[in-house]
C-alpha cells in the first residue's frame, strides 16, 4: 500500500517549500499539504493536518509545522505512523521573544508582505544564499500570497505555542530529526538535543543549508526522506 504523507509547513509556506520532495516522494506516495492559512494555534494546525488522511500517516514538519507535528502526535498518537522533524524546535516562547516577534507584525502592517520578505527571508538562508535572487524569487512571491492578519495569526500562534518536550521522550513512532548544518534561526545542536531525547530518533544533518533547507537543498533533503521511508526507486527528476 502507499505511505500516506502530509507536510506541515512554516511560518507563511506553503507547498512552494516542499516542491521538490512532493515531486521527489509523490510517485510512491500519496502526498498532502495542511494548508494553515486560517488557524490561530499550533493546536488549531495540528488538527488541520490530522484530517487530511483517515489512516495513520507520516508527517514531515518544518518549522513552525514541526511544532504542529509534535502535537500532533501528542492529541492522536496512532495517526502518526512516522514522523520527520525538520528545521525546527520544541521549547516554549522564549522570555525575550515577544518583543521581537511584535516587532515583525508590526513591520508587516507598516511596510507590506513584500518588504518583510526582503527583511526576513535572507536570514532563513545560508548566509552565502542572503542574496541569490533565484532562490529568493519564489520565497517572495509565496511570502507576497500572505497578508498582514495571517502573518500575525501565524506569529501569535508560535508565541503561545506549547512546551513540547515533555511529549518528546514519549514519541513511540519512528522518528527523524533533520537540520541544515548552517541554520541560523534553530541550530544544529537544537536538532541534536532533539533525536537525543526521543526514542531511536535518527538525525539527518543537511550540508550547506540555512533553515530552508528543504529548498536551498531539495535534492538532498528528498533524497534523505526517500532513504528514511524506505523509497529506493530512483528519485522522480
């Protein structure tokens, strides 16, 4: 039978990011991507994606998804057959990140989706990427396709976002962690604590990758979730 996957995307994606392991992965699996547009939680996401499939299904969450990911399998277990951690963190807000978040909203509001494109997405990247135009080209025009209010719906729902470490020793489905070497936003050694505490995590570091690693390095990134999944037919070009 098929393996059932749903991406979870982050902060103001969608499947623009995972373009080419939908491509890469679609034909040996059956792909979906929760689309978060609308929630207001990393609770309200979680849901979103636990109902694009009936049968228990592997979800691959990057960033911001990779939180709803983890409650996910916190509310409903037994959906979750597998689970890829991408880019991403378990902790709570952080004491000083109010602030700094507000300040984001606040820039969105003030200057429009296309300049906090400019503002925010070079820093996602490699930093030998923060200027190539055709990797930012279509990461503007996905931030542009947001507006304002989702951008905050999204960013409050990252501040009240829950404390998932206590769900991570508890994760009983085969699990990986994956992380580009050279993230800035959540870092190599965040991704190390993470397959450390969860039961027979395995740990995929992407070379010469930022925290978009699933775009800066797409071949790579499928090429590790195919391996993971057990997909060993060449990769769909």
């Amino acid at each position: 039978m098929r393996p059932q996957i749903v991406f979870l995307p982050g902060l103001l994606c969608d499947a623009t990011v995972f373009a080419h392991q939908i491509a890469g992965l679609g034909v040996d699996a059956d792909i979906a991507v929760a689309d978060f547009s609308r929630a207001a939680s990393i609770e309200e996401m979680a849901r979103i994606a636990l109902g694009l499939f009936t049968k228990p299904a592997t979800f691959v969450g990057f960033s911001m998804g990779g939180r709803a990911a983890l409650k996910a399998v916190e509310i409903a277990p037994e959906r979750v057959a597998r689970l890829c951690l991408m880019d991403t963190g378990a902790a709570p807000a952080r004491d000083n990140e109010a602030e700094a978040r507000q300040a984001m909203i606040d820039y969105a509001y003030r200057n429009g989706m296309t300049a906090l494109a400019g503002h925010w997405l070079p820093r996602m990247l490699h930093e030998a990427r923060e200027k190539d135009a055709a990797l930012l080209a279509p990461l503007t025009e996905m931030v542009e396709r947001a507006t304002p209010e989702l951008h905050e719906r999204q960013i409050l729902a990252l501040l009240h976002r829950p404390d998932a470490r206590p769900v991570l020793p508890k994760i009983a489905c085969p699990t990986l962690v994956m992380v580009g070497r050279q993230d800035r936003w959540s870092p190599l050694a965040q991704h190390e604590e993470l397959a450390a505490v969860i039961p027979g995590a395995e740990l995929a570091v992407i070379e010469d990758a930022g925290h978009f690693a699933c775009f800066e390095r797409p071949e790579a990134v499928t090429a590790a979730l195919r391996a993971w999944l057990g997909l060993n037919r060449k990769e769909a070009a």
